[in-house]
C-alpha cells in the first residue's frame, strides 16, 4: 500500500525537496554573518568556519541516520515511534526554540532594514508584510510551495553569485586568509557554537523527506548533503567578501558587515548605478521563503500531533505565525535580538538537539529489536 494514501499532502520530487532544505538553512540570517563567529575565534576565525561546517555535516547525518531507522512518518511520527506520550513534550521544546530563533531573526532583519535603507518604515509595518507573505506560502499545499520555491531560489541565488561576483572584486586583504595555528580551542568552540543558527534544519530534513517521490534513503541523503554543500559555498563566499573587503576587525565592529560591502557595490557598466541595493530582493524573498519552510513544518507536525492528520496544517500555521508576530514584538533593539540568537538559541537548541537526535537512535534501535523478537500476534 502507498504511504500516500491517507496523506492530504502531494509528494514531491527530489529537487523540489533540495531547495526546500537550502532555503531553510543559511539564507534566514547570512546578513549577520561571520561577525558572531570572528567575534568569539578572532584571529583563529578560519578554523572556526572549518568547524561550523563539519558541525552541519556531523548534525545533518545524525539526523539522516535516524530517518532511515525509523519507519515512514513526519518528525512528530518518528518522535512517537521512539518517544511515545513523551513526542508532546520534545515537540513542543523544538518548537518554542524555533519560535525564539525564527522571531529574533526576523525582528532582526527588520531591524537591519530600517537602519540601512528604510529609516521611515515602521519595524511592525515591515514583519507584518514578510510575515504575512510567509505564513501565505507555508498555507499552500505542499506542491505548490514547493514549486514556488523551486521557481524563485534559483533566482535568488543567481543574483547572490553575481553580486558575490563583484564583491570578490573588492576584496584585497587576503593576508586576512592566511592560516593561523590552533592555540586554544575554548574560542573556536564558541565561534562553532555561535554558527548553529545557520545549519538548523533537522525538523525539515525529518518531515519534508517522507513526501518524496520515489523513496529511497540513498538518494535523499545525496540531496540533503548537496543542499548544505551548496549553502557551504554561499557562507565561504560571505566569509571571503565581508573579511576580505574589510578586515577582520572591521567586521567584528560592523554590526551588519555584508549589508555595508553589499550596499556600496558601484560597477559603472551595471545597468544600475547601485547594484547592491538588488540584494534587497534577494534578502526579502530568501527571509520569507526561510519562514515559510519553518512555519510548514510547524504547522503540518502539530496538525498531525493534534488532530493525527493533516488537514489542520493551514490554521495550525496561520496560529503559529500570529504568534511569531506578537512575540517579535517584544524585542526592541539588535542587541536583543543578537543576544537571543548568538548566546540563547545557539548553545541551548543545539544541545537539545544534539541529545534527542542521539537518543532518538538509540531508543529506534531498542524498539526496533524489541517488535522484532515479540511481534503482534494477528487478530482471531
């Protein structure tokens, strides 16, 4: 029997599933980065960056592991089948982390807005509008979001590389690139730790993967590792423009170093005078489509949780937006909204997950063995 059947949600192929898991990692806060990474490595920034990308691969394959113990099922499905009653517990936690990451960043990209192009718009006016557009998307059905994002991340990403092109023009401090040798490990560990924000997408990876067509393991953990060697590629170029360009130091005082070498781009034969100012396009719809891919899959696991389908997903993420656009607003300054990224959401989530994702296995094993040496005996 297919394991559409009783599903309302449309499979989806394994491209549209590669640009789903990219959009939801990197492209919701890579305006803010390396400053929180150079701040706490300062001169050992390179191995920081080394690390923060083997701790993506290190947490995504855990995550993969555990998707191919468990059966057939969405986050919360696999969360019961080795959890239990507990599954409630561990989803909600995930998803009021979520929610701090989520609205800090968003507060924060508005916040970025308004000090760096848009003074006169009120912060509310600007989270309502991409918030609004996020929420509208992640109500879709899942084909339809995920063609939507098919169709425009490329876009985005063809305008970042060209933008990025012109950067590396302007770089000229590449002694800043140079290897430095590893003295105290207690600062990298920071820095590492101080990146998890950009690499947060196991909840996709265990939800979207059970709508893919054709299932096989082998191809979604080829298409979920190429979604974060891409996303590899645009935070080495962000890392190569903004310190490159500026200097280490100079990005560790800049709050938003990529928006200032980004925004003064100026080629005399672009077609406009100020190509930068394209990247606003470029952060607006790659911050919307990043919410939106959070916003489904919160609002698809706790329609399944609550109601055991999915045909509630649509108010469940309408809920979770309103929610999203409340809490952002009691966060009034960067530095807020910093420290709730950087110093809350990061080593807290990233604990948690590291100790469920672990345990998750563990228990699937135990389970596992378990109904294997005293199956159900069938119905008289």
């Amino acid at each position: 029997m297919s394991r559409f059947v009783e599903s309302t949600v449309e499979p989806i192929g394994a491209l549209e599933y590669f640009f789903l898991v990219a959009s939801s990692i990197v492209t919701g806060a890579v305006y803010i980065w390396p400053q929180a990474l150079m701040t706490a490595s300062q001169s050992q920034s390179d191995w920081a960056v080394v690390g923060s990308i083997c701790l993506a691969l290190g947490m995504t394959g855990l995550g993969l592991i555990w998707i191919q113990l468990t059966p057939p099922g969405i986050l919360v499905d696999r969360l019961g089948y080795a959890w239990g009653p507990l599954r409630w517990i561990l989803l909600l936690i995930h998803a009021v982390l979520c929610l701090v990451l989520d609205t800090a960043v968003l507060t924060l990209f508005t916040q970025m807005l308004a000090a760096s192009f848009y003074p006169a718009t009120p912060l509310w006016m600007m989270k309502g509008l991409i918030i609004a557009e996020a929420a509208w998307f992640a109500s879709r059905s899942l084909s339809n979001f995920s063609r939507n994002v098919q169709f425009w991340f490329p876009v985005f990403a063809f305008t970042f590389f060209i933008l990025a092109g012109m950067g590396l023009g302007h770089v000229e401090a590449w002694w800043a690139f140079l290897p430095h040798a590893l003295k105290d490990t207690g600062p990298v560990g920071q820095g590492i730790v101080a990146t998890w924000f950009l690499w947060k997408q196991n909840e996709v990876t265990a939800t979207l993967s059970h709508f893919i067509r054709p299932q096989n393991i082998v191809m979604i953990r080829r298409v979920t590792l190429g979604a974060i060697a891409f996303q590899t590629l645009v935070v080495i170029l962000v890392y190569l423009i903004t310190v490159g360009t500026l200097g280490p130091q100079a990005v560790i005082l800049l709050r938003w170093p990529l928006v200032y070498v980004l925004s003064n781009l100026n080629v005399s034969t672009f077609y406009l005078s100020r190509p930068g100012l394209i990247i606003l396009l470029l952060w607006t719809g790659s911050m919307v489509f990043y919410l939106a891919s959070n916003l489904f899959c919160m609002g698809i696991n706790f329609s399944r949780l609550i109601t055991g389908s999915y045909k509630s997903t649509m108010p469940t993420t309408l809920i979770i937006a309103i929610i999203m656009m409340v809490g952002s607003c009691f966060i009034h300054t960067p530095t807020q909204s910093t420290h709730l990224v950087v110093d809350f959401f990061d080593p807290i989530d990233l604990g948690y997950s590291f100790v469920v994702i672990s345990l998750s296995i563990l228990l699937t094993l135990i389970v596992t063995s378990w109904r294997r040496h005293h199956p159900k005996s069938p119905p008289a």
